[in-house]
C-alpha cells in the first residue's frame, strides 16, 4: 500500500517537473526541473527495487551530466537577460500538430498494450542480486551490443577532442 | 512496526550523533589552528572553550538574515538546503559499528545496509554539487557566480578519479556493500599478522581516494571555490546568519562522512586488529567495535584539519592537472595492475 501511495507521488512529481521542463522560460530553471524529473525516475527505480540502476540513474545523469549542463548555461548565459523566446518559425504549427499526434500515438499502444507485448515475467535472479544479475548478463549475452557502446562513446571522445582542440594557426615560417 | 521503531531511533541517533560531530568539529579547528600558529583559541565559553559550539549556534540564530534585493528569490532559498540535505543523508549507509545485542535483540549498527552501499555515497555526493552552483548562480553577483563555476568544474572533475579509486577496492572485496567490504577487512590477514586493510591491499587507491575526497569536500589546498583571497568567500558571499550557517555545516559534515568512508573503506572500519575476534559480538565487544571506527574517523578528520593549516593552496590550473592528467590516469592504471595481479594469482 505505502509502495503504491509512493508511486503516485513520485510519478505525479515526474510529469510535473517534466512540464516544467518544457514551460520554464528561463534555462536554469528548465534545467533545474529536468535534475528533478530524473531524481522522480530515479525513485520510481528504487521502488522496483532496482538499486543499482537508481544509483547510476543519480550518478550519471542528476550528478555529472546535468551539472555539466547548468555549467555551460551558467557560462553562456553571462551578461545577457536568462530567457528564451519561443521559436517563430514557419513549420511551428506543424510540429506542434506533429507532436501531438506521436503522443497520442504512445498513449493508444500504451492502453492496448499494442507496442508492449505480454507484461515482462520478473526474473528471480535478478530481485535476489541486481548487480551480479547485471555484470553477467552484460559480459554473456549482451557482450556485442556493450562492446559496440562503448565504441561509440571512445569514438564520440576523440570527435569531441578534435573539433575543440584546433592547431594553432601556423607563424610564417621563418626567412632563413 | 518494531523494525520501523529500531529504524527511526538509528536515524535520530546518527542524525543527532553527525550534528553534535559538526558543532565540535568547528572548535576542534578552531584549537587545532590555533596549536598550529602557536595561539590558545577559544577558551571563554566553559572550561576549555568546550561550549563554544553553543555559543556560535546562538549568534549564527540571532544573527540578521539578510536577503540581498538581486538574487533570484526561490534558488537563493533553495540553495543552503540542496547542499545541506545530501551531506547528511550520506551517512546513512556507513556501518559504525557490527551488530549490538540490547533487550535480546541484534542491532545491526547501520542506518540501511543497502547492497549498493558505496554508489548510494557517490550518489549523494554528487548532488551536493548543487547546493553550490545554485548558490553561485543565484546569488547573483561576480564573485559567487566565479566561485559556483570553479566548484562544478573542480567537483566533476574530481569525481571520476574518486569512483575509479574505488573499482580496486571492490574488486578486491567482490561486493559493493560496506558491511561485508568491513567484514573481508576484518577476516583475512596478511603474511599472518597484518590485518588485510584495503590500505595494505590498495595503497595507490587510498591515496587517490583521500586527494579526490579532499576536493570533493572543496578543503584546502582545494578551496577554489572560496578562495578568500579573490572571491570574498565564493558562492556564500551573499549569505548570512542561519543560511551560512548551513553552509558550513554542510562542509563539515561532508568531512565527517568522508573520513567515516576512508575509515570504512581501507581502514577495516569497525574493526580492532588483533586484540579482539571479528565474530565476537558481546557488549563490550561492540561498543569496542564503535570507539575503533570513531577512533579511525577521528584520525582523518585530524587529517584534514592538518593539511588545511600546513598547506598553501593550489593555482587553478595546477588543480585541473592534478585531476585529469595525474589522478585519472593512476587511477585507471590502478585498476589494469589490480585485475592483472587477480588473474595471475588465482
């Protein structure tokens, strides 16, 4: 019972926030509430009894990532008035109409259970010991797809460095 | 509803425990200083100075709140309870003693044995980046908003070598949760005298572990973010009476749950080498097993206090190098030798 009252709380805090997110004029403040939305989620985590994926959820995302976020808003941010104007473009009717439609899209296969498929079976293993649970199984069965990550991740590393880190522009060279 | 009684009194009493540990932790560093700059320090309130802490508390309630017309109201409010709130609830996982037998029931002297024990620390660390940069940010003037940016860079920095330290400690212990990281400590022994501390096992990891926690706190030489030389005092210029006050607060009590997590980590925690059997759980035993782990945490709280009145601090750069181009790559290096040396010695 207590579980399910925690549930609704949290949930209603995430859709809450997440608006928020969306509504904020002002970039610290949509950030902010983003940091809020992934803690809700985080807690939703928790109440599947998830641990170790809540924990990475906080560290990850709610303690680097967004803080690497309000850090470049914070620093772009300097001297200029904080708040976005809304975007005026010609196609803006249209995403908005495209929008509406995706969603309403989820909402119907989430009802029929269209996209879903039967509900998951909860593995045993997996509520006895989470992290073991999850070392296995990405070291056995889902060694590829892990490898193929972080590939990616190296490879997004090195594209970073390179675009940021441009070469000196070159002195003329030296009269001999 | 008896396991929600035990709980609630752990909880009152570590929360209670940490606070009178912050009020005494500000005298101690106010006598410490003072021994090391050949002064007295406070010595008029009670004997010894000892009720000085009473006597800060009720200047800091008495004090006038300002709120500075420029900050943006609701962050500037927010910000002291976003930093003091994940410094507190840090503790909770640290295990301050083994198991205490009261009324015929076993107590595990532990708020929440969560089996993700050390991520839950790193995870509350982690949010208390934003008690600060909220803090610069809000506050609305230059030099708060100087000393927020150079602690989220300084903090993001200093994490990733924090949690890769500790990949060798639990590779060497195979769990994440404290209790049973203590428990491996405590129940191996190296060359048959020497307990099998994680200091011994991982010495290059402690080492990092105790730098990165150092900045992580933002204690000299890492307090760029305050440097009062530059900033005034960084992100809390703008702050007065109480709402400082949880500032520091918060700063001391993240010292606390730090030194407790070095303690606990490579320090067998509640463990007393030699004089006593790991599995003895009498009374006297257990609260033996509490004053051990008080005695270590005490000893790295000394440590910190130590090194901020011996040391200068850093430049900012040399800070930064210290993180990425020292720290991070030892840290990983770390990792390499111990899973080699695991492999081969199987």
């Amino acid at each position: 019972m207590m579980e399910l009252y925690l549930f609704y709380m949290f949930a209603a805090v995430a859709i809450g926030s997440s608006l928020l997110v969306v509504l904020f004029r002002n970039p610290v403040n949509c950030a902010l509430s983003l940091v809020a939305t992934l803690f809700c989620v985080a807690a939703l985590f928790v109440l599947l009894e998830a641990y170790f994926l809540a924990a990475v959820q906080i560290i990850v995302y709610a303690g680097a990532i967004m803080v690497l976020f309000l850090f470049v808003i914070m620093l772009l941010n300097l001297g200029h008035p904080e708040v976005l104007e809304p975007s005026t473009g010609k196609y803006r009717k249209l995403s908005v109409v495209l929008l509406v439609a995706i969603l309403a899209l989820q909402i119907t296969s989430m009802a029929t259970r269209w996209m879903g498929g039967p509900a998951a079976e909860p593995d045993a293993g997996m509520l006895e010991d989470n992290i073991h649970y999850i070392g296995t199984l990405l070291y056995t069965d889902f060694l590829f797809p892990f490898e193929i990550v972080s590939l990616i991740l190296l490879v997004a590393l090195v594209g970073v460095m390179v675009l940021v880190k441009r070469e000196p522009r070159r002195a003329t060279a030296p009269n001999p | 509803m008896d396991y929600a009684l035990v709980s609630l009194i752990k909880i009152l009493a570590v929360i209670g425990g940490l606070l009178g540990a912050v009020a005494y932790l500000v005298l101690a560093e106010r006598k410490i200083s003072a021994y090391i700059q050949n002064r007295l320090g406070p010595n008029r309130v009670g004997p010894w100075g000892l009720l000085q802490p009473l006597a800060d508390g009720l200047k800091f309630m008495f004090k006038e709140d300002v709120i500075p017309t420029h900050v943006n109201r609701v962050l500037y409010l927010a910000a002291p309870v976003a930093i003091l709130i994940p410094a507190l609830m840090g503790f909770a996982v640290v295990p301050f003693g083994d198991t205490i037998t009261i009324m015929g029931r076993t107590i595990r002297l532990q708020v929440a044995d969560l089996n993700i024990g050390i991520l839950y620390i790193l995870a509350t660390a982690s949010l208390g980046v934003y008690g600060v940069v909220l803090a610069g940010w809000a506050s609305n003037s230059k030099y708060a908003l100087l000393g927020g940016i150079r602690a989220s860079a300084q903090m993001i920095s200093y994490e990733l070598s924090l949690g890769l330290s500790l990949i060798g400690v639990l590779m060497v212990s195979g769990t994440l949760e404290l209790n049973e990281i203590v428990v491996s400590q405590a129940t191996h022994s190296l060359f048959g005298f020497l307990p099998r501390w994680n200091v011994f096992a991982q010495p290059l990891a402690f080492l990092i572990f105790t730098v990165s926690a150092f900045a992580e706190a933002n204690r000299l030489p890492f307090d760029l973010p305050e440097s009062e030389q530059e900033l005034v005092a960084g992100y809390h210029s703008e702050y007065s009476s109480m709402k400082f006050a949880m500032f520091f607060m918060a700063e001391y009590a993240h010292m606390i749950t730090a030194s407790a997590v070095i303690a606990t980590l490579f320090f067998g925690g509640w463990h007393v080498p030699w004089l006593l059997d790991p599995l003895d759980t009498s009374l006297v035993a257990s609260l033996l097993k509490v004053a051990a782990f008080s005695v270590k945490t005490g000893f790295f709280l000394f440590l910190f206090l130590w090194v901020r009145w011996t040391l200068p601090r850093f430049r900012y750069d040399q800070v930064m190098r210290l993180g990425w181009k020292v720290l991070l790559p030892l840290a990983i290096a770390n990792v390499f030798i111990t899973g080699v040396l695991m492999v081969l010695g199987r």
